[in-house]
C-alpha cells in the first residue's frame, strides 16, 4: 500500500462532487473521468473528507457499520486506490489516533 493509514485525504481542486439522494458522482473536471459512489461509497468518502486521517474515517465508520475491521480497511484501500487513480483525491500528512 502506498498510503499511511495517518495520512488525510482532501478533494482534489478540479473535482465536482454532487450527492443525488444517498448516491454520489464525483468527477474530474481536467481529465473528465469520473466515479459514481453507491450509498456505502458515498458514506465512505463523506466521513473521510471530514476526518482528520484514514485512520480516524476507520475508526468511526467501524462504529457505524457493522464490518469487520480488515474487510473495511480492504474497501477503503480499494475505493482510496481508485479515487487517486482518476485524480479526484490528494494525500496529506494528518492525525492518527490512538487504537
């Protein structure tokens, strides 16, 4: 993995996100792809741009969702992967928490 679980994601500058019901396309204006999320996505991404760090967006998506914790790190890796991939999210140096 690429990534530290510390690090915090923020949307990318040429990135639109709009949030249709509980579903979401977020698209990058510069290279015109874009990334429709499913209700669970949706959440994901939410509670990541409004979390200190991947570490936190697990730790609270943990209380939310019943999940266990590898499965969750997994698809947060995988849509994380994505979502740099098409340029939609950058990476910074964040917060970790405690375990």
């Amino acid at each position: 993995m690429s990534r530290h679980f510390s690090s915090r994601v923020t949307t990318s500058p040429d990135v639109l996100l709009r949030i249709i019901g509980d579903e979401a396309v977020i698209l990058n204006l510069k290279s015109e792809l874009y990334l429709g999320l499913d209700p669970i996505g949706t959440r994901i991404w939410t509670v990541l741009q409004g979390s200190p760090s991947i570490q936190a967006a697990h730790a609270s998506l943990l209380d939310e969702f019943e999940v266990e914790p590898e499965r969750l790190r997994q698809d947060m890796d995988r849509l994380l992967d994505q979502m740099l991939a098409q340029g939609l999210i950058e990476l910074h140096p964040g917060e970790a928490i405690a375990s």
